[in-house]
C-alpha cells in the first residue's frame, strides 16, 4: 500500500499583494510577497456514496499570527494560534485567541471582523496554494504485537481511520506522534493529533465549516475515541477553547509502517 509521508508533506501558500489583496490577514504585510510552508498533521477524504462528491482536505500545523521580516514587535497582539485547512478549492483559517468568540479585524478595515473560522476560495485570496503529499510504500500491522515491536524500534507510524455512516465514507490519514506501548501483554495506544473530525449529517457544502479538531485514542481496530476541541467555561460567563469533550465512534483503525515494503 502507499503511506503519506508525513515529515515531507506541506501546504504552502504564496501572498502576493502585487497581484492580489490577501483577504485573511489582520494587519498590513510588511513586503509584498512570502511563501508560507506549512507542515501537515492530518489528511481527510469524505466520498458520499451514490454520488460523484469527494474531496480531500489537509490539515496544517499550529503557528501563531505574526508580521514577517520585521526589526521587532514579530508577534501581532492580540496573538492567536493559527491552523489552516484547506480543500481543492477551498481554505479556512481557524484561529484561537485567548478567549473563544474573540476575533480581530481584517487588513484593510474595509474587509470588516475575522470570524474564528473564515471560509474563502483560494483563488479569491492567494496567488497560489500548493499542497504536496509525497506517498512512499506502507505495511499495515496486522497484530498488536507487531505494532508494539514498531513502537519500540522507533518505526516511523501512520494510522489510518475509516468511518462511515449512511451517506459517507471518511478516510482519516495521520502520523502517530506519541504512542504507548505494552510488550508484556501486547497492548498499544495512540495519542496522537490535532486531527480534523467531520461532522457526517452536514451536506457536501458545507462539511469544512463543520470540522472540528481533535485528539484520537484507539487500543482495537473496531472503535475510536476523540477528544475533541470546544468553547469550555473556565469563569461566570467566560470560555476558552479545549479539548474537553470525548466521543466514541465505531471506526476500522489501521496502524500502517511507513517506508515498509
């Protein structure tokens, strides 16, 4: 089978104010042009059955909302954690600030208030957006003594999640950070993430704006629990965002080596 290569796969957008305004930006670029790379932590595909729907979506890592090449002050305030995601035609960028509802005003002001999650076309804000995915053989590991002995080799490890409902077929591909690991009684456990989770009862639109992030945690390869991120109270009135709601889903978990002929 083919495995993602995870250490090698990025998402790369390019800003180009010469040629276009950039519509996700909450402060005036400092040069015209930059090359954002930006690593993967999760690649999704949704098929709806009986139709010709489907499409991938990738998930960046977390970086935090900053002025590029600049002599001081790098950091905007108020800071946010930024994640994008991003379809074949379709990017969102999520940020987090230190209160969930907070949102920040788009540069130029015109453009009016960044919500948390701003949905726009690519080609609407980028000059361009690439994602590279190089794919390298994979071995799926069949026992749980198999996966425990990978583990501790320090075998490079995706897993590989399958769900379904009615409407959907999902294929979640994500590399395995931390992994815990019994060779007594042959008993492994990811705990690994941030991942995208799909909210399956929404119509093929309108998935993006549904996705939640979040954790995964399996020992089987017949269920998965996710910890997922929502607005959590911490004070009268007050909440942030945290991963503090846990779901159970039957799922088929594969644990697959990667560079494994």
């Amino acid at each position: 089978m083919q495995a993602i290569d995870f250490t090698r796969s990025f998402m790369t957008f390019r800003v180009d104010t010469l040629k276009k305004q950039p519509k996700t930006v909450t402060h005036k670029p400092p040069f015209s042009l930059n090359n954002a790379r930006i690593p993967l932590d999760a690649h999704l595909t949704i098929s709806e059955k009986g139709s010709d729907f489907s499409e991938a979506y990738v998930l960046g890592v977390s970086c935090k909302t900053e002025q590029v090449g600049v002599e001081k002050d790098i950091w905007l305030m108020p800071n946010a954690d930024f994640k994008p995601v991003c379809s074949s035609d379709t990017f969102m960028a999520i940020k987090t600030y230190d209160l969930a509802n907070k949102a920040a005003t788009l540069y130029p002001p015109t453009l009016g208030e960044q919500p948390e999650r701003q949905i726009i076309s690519i080609e609407e804000t980028f000059d361009d957006l690439r994602v590279d995915l190089p794919r390298v053989a994979g071995r799926v590991l069949e026992t749980p003594q198999a996966i425990v002995e990978a583990v501790l080799a320090n075998e490079p490890l995706n897993a590989r999640t399958t769900i379904e409902n009615n409407r959907y077929t999902t294929i979640l591909e994500y590399p395995i950070k931390t992994m815990n690991a019994n060779e007594r009684d042959w008993v492994y456990q990811p705990d690994t993430g941030p991942v995208l989770l799909p909210d399956l009862n929404r119509k093929p639109e309108d998935l993006m704006d549904g996705f939640e992030l979040a954790f995964a945690a399996f020992n089987t390869p017949a269920w998965i629990e996710f910890l997922i991120r929502v607005p959590t109270p911490v004070g009268e009135g007050l909440h942030v965002y945290h991963y503090s709601e846990s779901v159970r889903m039957d799922a088929v978990n594969e644990v697959v080596r990667v560079g494994s002929v």
